[in-house]
C-alpha cells in the first residue's frame, strides 16, 4: 500500500516561502532564520513528555542496567547516530550505553539508502543484531511518524516487553501508538516543501540533546554545570579537565594537575579528593557507594565527618 501523505503537516507547502526562488539572498536567509525562531517554541510544548521520556531512559540506564537506543532513517537516523556517538567523549560512556541505529547502516552516514526506510522488517532485524532485550529502551526518530523501518522496530520493542519513545514531527503519529511515550514536536510545513532536514531535523536534535544530556545530569554525570565526566584524551580536553578541578576547588594549576595525573585523569576522583582530602581508592570507593554522584559522594562524608 502506497503511503498517503497528503494529511502530514510536515509535507504541507509553507505560505512563508511561497514565492522563495524569487527573494534575493538575504530575504532568503531571513525567511529561513523567522521560521527556525518557532522551532524552539514547538519543543517547549513538548518538555513534559520530554520530561516523562528522560525519567524513563534514567530508570532503564540505573537500575535496569540496560541501554538507550535511537533508531531512524534518513536525517533522523544520522540525529540519532551523532548524538550517540557524543556521548563517550562528554560523559565517559561505555560505547554499548547509548547506540545509534540508522536503516542501512554505516554506510547511509554517507550515502542516501532511502529504500530500506520502506522496510520494517530490518528495523526488527536491526534491533536483533545487537540483541536489543526487554532490559533496554528505543527512541524511534521520524520526522514524518510513519516510517516503516521505525514502525517495525518500535513494534518489535513493544511486543519483548520494552521501553519505548517516539520523536516524530507530526501529531497524531503511527509512531506513536507504539510508543509508552510520544514526543510530537509539530513545527508547522517547511521552507522547502517536504525537506525536513530543516525544522525537523532542528527539532529532532534540540529533543535528541535535552535527553542524552539531561538523562547524564541525572545519572550523575555532571558537578554544578560542568562536565566531570569528560574523557580527556587530547590536550584541549586535559586544559579543561584541569581548569573545571581549580574552578570547583579553589586549588592552584600545580595542586590539580597532581590529582588528575594520580587518577589517570579522571576528573570525579580527583574532585572528590580535593574536596575531602581523601586518598584515591578511598574516593573511588566513595562514589561507588553514591553510584557515581559526586554531589551525593561529598555530602555524604560532610554528614560523616559532622556526624563523628
């Protein structure tokens, strides 16, 4: 059966840019920026289910010990593979915790393989390669909901007893019936008709950031606003390692870089060490008892310390 388009608000003509191939390059960009400036405003009406979609990746990750897996086609594929290929560098990730899944595979980074987004049996045979379990969560991405390489996977998610979350952009989306929680971020029609690598795939990467990152800042992946969980690796990355230990601990350069070279340049125990005066295998096992908060980890030895 033929997809029926016509009711997809995503394939709608915009009336902003009806007569756009006749602007001069600057009235272009302005048609473009005015309508990029509602994208914003689509996501806030979705921040409660966002919400709901966050506790629930934080639950699976913590206490299922399962993983986060995005799956798409297309631009929603590649949103969700770039986001989860950001995750091991910014919050220290096992590279199995957060996976992104695109239909046919390394290769539509790259190259457009539109054909397989028709096929809903290797969205299941996907999901399957990497022994996806009723232990782990999906997020299915489609701009248009009713993609059948998602359909079929959030199907599959669903039968097997899985978390599932869809982000679509249109209401009311086949995506969404699978979903335990549906994410319907509606942008209105785009400047070019159909091409929702535009406000779509804006939208889509403003809701893929709020809940990897919000989900990190939950799991304890973060002190304050700073991103302890850095994996320094390059020179760059160990200036901020060591810049973030003197800002949160009011200790000289020398003092942090000591810490940071006796953890092996990992930047929560050698917080936890300068904020406690605690020898190294004493804070490791400290936050291994607060499962990795560091908030948590130093409060608990103030209360100890008070306590005593």
């Amino acid at each position: 059966m033929k997809p029926n388009l016509n009711k997809l608000i995503t394939e709608k003509s915009n009336s902003s840019s009806k007569n756009i191939d006749t602007k001069d390059t600057l009235d272009i960009l302005k048609i473009i920026n005015d309508e990029d400036k509602t994208v914003a405003y689509a996501v806030e009406k979705q921040l409660p289910n966002i919400a709901l979609a966050v506790d629930m990746i934080v639950d699976v990750i913590d206490n299922k010990k399962g993983r986060l897996v995005y799956l798409g086609a297309g631009t929603s594929g590649r949103l969700g593979v770039l986001d989860a290929s950001e995750c091991p560098p910014t919050f220290s990730t096992p590279k199995e915790l957060v996976i992104g899944m695109i239909a046919g595979g390394d290769t539509a980074l790259r190259n457009a393989m539109e054909g397989l987004e028709d096929i809903p049996e290797e969205g299941v045979k996907d999901l399957k390669s990497i022994d996806f379990s009723q232990k782990d969560v999906l997020v299915g991405i489609a701009a248009s909901g009713r993609t059948p390489y998602v359909v079929g996977a959030l199907k599959h998610a669903k039968e097997i007893g899985a978390k599932t979350i869809s982000v679509t952009c249109n209401s009311d989306a086949e995506i969404s019936k699978y979903a335990d929680v549906a994410i319907e971020v509606v942008v209105g029609p785009e400047i070019l008709t159909g091409s929702t690598r535009m406000k779509s795939g804006t939208a889509q990467k403003m809701v893929l950031n709020m809940l990897t990152t919000t989900s990190m800042i939950n799991l304890g992946k973060t002190f304050k606003n700073y991103m302890i969980d850095v994996r320094p690796q390059n020179e760059k990355l160990k200036i901020r390692a060591k810049n973030m230990l003197m800002e949160l601990s009011d200790i000289s350069s020398q003092y942090a870089e000591e810490l940071l070279e006796s953890t092996s340049w990992n930047v929560k125990e050698a917080l936890v060490m300068a904020r406690t005066s605690l020898e190294y295998q004493e804070a490791k096992k400290l936050l291994q008892k607060n499962k990795g908060r560091v908030y948590w980890a130093i409060n608990s030895h103030c209360q100890l310390k008070e306590e005593g």
